[in-house]
C-alpha cells in the first residue's frame, strides 16, 4: 500500500494548498521532465486550437448582432446604421440554442487558456523540468458523485491509478471540458515561485497524491513504497489500534492474506495484484470495521514523510 502521511500544519505546503483552488480536494502532482521542445508544440497546438475557438466566437457574436436585433434597434436610434428586423422562427431559436451552447463550452476554454497556460509560459516559458499539477475536472467531479456509495471507491481507485501510471501522464492534455483530470497552472506558477525563493522544494511534488481530509491536505505516496522501519511501524498501531477494539483476528486474516498473495512458499517476493485491497478491505467490512477511517487516522499519526523534512521558509 503506499504510504500515507498529513501535511504538518507548520509546513508552508499546508500555507500553499490553501491559496489554491478552494473547491479542490484532489490533486496530483509530478515532475514533467519530457524534452522542452515537446513542450513547445503542444503549447502552439493549444495556440492554434484557441485561436481557432476565438474566431468562431468572434464569428458568432458578429452574425448575433443582426441575428437577435442588435443592429436592429441600433437602427432605430441611428438612422444612418438602419437595419432589418429579425426573424422570429425556428432558424432564430435554433441559433440561440447553438450559440448558447458555443459560449458556454468555448468562452471558459479560452478564458482558462488565457489565464492558466499561456500567462505561465508567459512568466516561466519552458523550464528543464516543471512542476505539474492536476485536479479531476468538472466532469470526472460529476462521474464521481453520480456513482453510488459502494461503487465509488472503486471508481476513485482505478481514476488515481490510471492518473499515476507513468503512459497515462503523457498523454497530452489541451483544457476540453471532457477531459479527465484538469491542469492547475496558476498552483505551478505559485510552486515555481516558490521554488527559485527557497520557501518549497521543486522535490516536494514529486508523484504524489494529495488528498484534503478532514481540514488537512494528506500526501499519498506514489512510485516508491515507505521506508521498512515506517510499514512495520505502521502495521503495528494498526495491529494495537484493532487489538484495542477487539478486533484483533481482522489484523490476523489481514496478515494471512497479505502473506499468501505478496509471497511464495519459499519466502520469495510477488507482484501485488489489485486484488490484495480489494480482498482486504472486504475483510474490514465483514468484521464492521471502517477501513478507510482507521487508514486515515492512522496517517494523521504516521511520521512525516521525507518531502517535508527539507529545510523549507515560512509561506507567508
């Protein structure tokens, strides 16, 4: 499992997360180290689509000036600007339909373009490497509450592993509305600030997930497992927190399983399979145990991990 610590209270991360986007309670964040050059053509392919998008809005705006009688009544008021009058039919109300729909797709894919990418390329351009941070859009937010309570933490599970897995992270990504995971420019405008002022190390986010809970941000730790001393520690207030409940057999099937799955006969190491968590936690639900509430509570004690040990300053 990876290892899951809270973001001390006194470490400008915690400062940092709460200038951010005040709706978000996700994020992912990594180091994207692709060669600057590939950087560059996706940001003039973003260029292009949005210049594109500008002109059909443009466009739009221009024909709707006749199309809903702005010219009309301009008209009215200067004879030298007269105009005809619209037609009320069914063409106008399709085409207050499609334009409705044009403004409210394009107009917050323009104005994100404007505000998050091209103002950091604006300020950074295209550094070496360059912190990366993700959110579940608008519509993933949609899919997340639309699922049913039993099937949601495993459409979280496998949302989280398809955002960590390394081919996933490079595929390129240009602000749609129907994209999975949206891009946070103006968290890595401020984390690059950060960085060249020494207030929070560039390393701080690396792949990582980061998690709001309970007022506090948690960090989930990705690619890498825990340090031993800090799994062994863990599964022993795991072990003494269940034994206090009198639940001490759930650690013990715990164990088992985690046993035969993870390890040969012969003491030899396996690949863990998806399906170690899900049987796990089928054990905690049978024996009324929360599962996720014990994990939770059990990192809000884990030590810190060693992304805040970095000397870092004070957020102001």
């Amino acid at each position: 499992m990876p290892a899951a610590h809270k973001v001390p209270e006194d470490h400008p991360v915690r400062s940092f997360f709460a200038n951010c986007d005040p709706k978000a309670e996700l994020y992912v964040t990594h180091i994207d180290s692709t060669n600057a050059s590939t950087r560059k053509q996706h940001f003039l392919i973003q260029v292009g689509m949005n210049i594109l998008w500008s002109l059909l809005l443009t466009r739009r705006v221009y024909g709707g000036l006749s199309r809903y009688g702005v010219r009309f009544v301009v008209g009215q008021l200067v004879p030298q600007w007269i105009a005809p009058a619209p037609a009320f039919d069914m063409t106008l109300l399709g085409n207050a339909i499609l334009d409705f729909f044009i403004f409210m797709v394009l107009i917050p894919i323009v104005r994100d373009f404007l505000t998050g990418v091209a103002t950091l390329r604006l300020r950074h351009g295209f550094p070496r490497e360059e912190i990366i941070f993700r959110k579940p859009s608008e519509s993933t937010v949609a899919n997340i509450v639309s699922e049913g309570p039993e099937k949601r933490d495993a459409y979280m599970k496998e949302l989280l592993r398809r955002a960590v897995d390394p081919e996933e992270m490079k595929q390129a990504a240009f602000g749609l509305p129907w994209e999975e995971w949206a891009y946070d420019y103006k968290a890595t405008a401020a984390a690059c600030e950060l960085d060249k002022k020494g207030v929070i190390d560039a390393k701080t986010w690396e792949l990582c997930v980061w998690m709001k809970i309970e007022g506090g941000w948690t960090a989930v730790e990705q690619g890498k497992e825990a340090e031993m001393q800090n799994q062994i520690g863990m599964m022993q207030k795991m072990r003494h927190r269940l034994h206090a409940m009198g639940k001490l057999h759930v650690f013990n099937q715990m164990m088992e399983v985690i046993q035969v799955k993870t390890m040969t006969k012969d003491g030899a190491p396996l690949p863990v399979t998806e399906d170690v968590d899900a049987i796990v936690a089928d054990i905690f639900k049978r024996n009324d145990v929360d599962f996720q509430k014990l994990t939770n509570e059990l990192a809000k004690d884990a030590p810190p991990s060693a992304r805040f040990s970095t000397a870092s300053k004070k957020l102001d």
